[in-house]
C-alpha cells in the first residue's frame, strides 16, 4: 500500500512513525538511497499498519498513536524486526497457494507505478519517482536546486493507489463522477 521496499517495510518502527501528519519518515540509515524519504500514510495503510501493530492476544487494531515497537517484529525477539528474507518467503507461500505463474516482492513495487502512472490515476513520472523513493529526474543541477519532496503529490497519488486496490481487491465498481440523468436524453 505504500510502494516502498520491502527491507524498508519489514524495518518499520513506531517512532518513525508521525501520527498528526499521517506519514513514515524512512531514516537515511535505513534507505536504500542513503537519503531519507518521508512517505504518507494513505488511510489503507494506516489500517494495515494498526493491524501489524497490535500486540499478541489484542484483538483490535491498535490506533495510531498507540503504535509502539515493530510494525514486523522478530517471533522470538520483538526487539529486532523480521528479515527482508521473510518477507520473500511469504510471498513465495502466497504466489504457491494462489497458483500464480510467478510474482516477487518487488512486483508488487512495479504495479504501484503502472498504476499510479496509468490514466486511472495519472501521476506524472517525477511523482512515480518520488513515491518510489528513487532519486530525482533531470539534470543534475535541477536535482541541486530542486528540493521539493512532493509529498502532498505523494499523498494524493497514494490514496488514489489505495482507492484503486480497494476496488480491485474487493471487486467493487468503478468510483465515478458521472450522475446519472433522469428521464431521456
């Protein structure tokens, strides 16, 4: 739901978490660019999120602002988080059991900027960019000067991501502007 990588992911930790801006600040140490990448929560992420951070026996989803620790702690030791190496397996368990041909993590990345690139939603190719958390297009004095992190771009481009997988994933018509007429036309 958030487009990020999957070491990235399985990292996450409550207190990169800001809960008033709705957003997961990767830190710098933790990216695979070396460069810190600030990441809005779409509402669908935050949901998943509460599930991930509810504790053993709860049987809510914990709000926001009740995250502590680990999104996706270690079984044995919930100081640590789970291995990137886990993630792929569980993908791997999905991929057999849905007999799909093949599909990796890092597919589901890939479908993140074919959909938001698509005219479903239309995001322009900086923005895919900057919700991949890849570096900046252009030449290399815009990216000097151009300091931008279009994050409210970020955040429209995400929840319209989220908007759409809901759609898929819960086999629920198309949104539509369109208001049907009464009577002929």
């Amino acid at each position: 739901v958030t487009a990020a990588r999957g070491g990235e992911v399985m990292g996450l930790h409550a207190r990169e978490v800001d809960p008033v801006a709705r957003s997961w600040t990767i830190p710098s140490t933790r990216s695979k660019t070396r460069r810190q990448q600030v990441i809005p929560l779409s509402p669908a992420a935050v949901a998943v999120l509460s599930e991930a951070f509810r504790g053993d026996g709860e049987t809510e989803p914990k709000p926001i602002t009740a995250w502590e620790g680990f999104a996706f702690p270690k079984p044995r030791d919930a100081s640590k988080s789970m291995r990137r190496g886990s993630f792929t397996q569980a993908m791997k368990w999905i991929v057999q059991a849905r007999k799909i041909d093949r599909a990796t993590p890092h597919d589901l990345r890939r479908t993140v900027a074919t959909r938001i690139a698509s005219e479903r939603i239309g995001c322009a190719p900086h923005i895919v960019s900057a919700v991949l958390g890849h570096q900046q297009e252009g030449p290399a004095v815009t990216q000097t000067y151009n300091r931008y992190r279009y994050d409210k771009e970020k955040r429209h481009a995400l929840e319209a991501w989220a908007a759409l997988l809901d759609e898929i994933v819960n086999n629920k018509p198309r949104a539509t502007n369109v208001t049907p007429l009464r009577g002929g036309a």
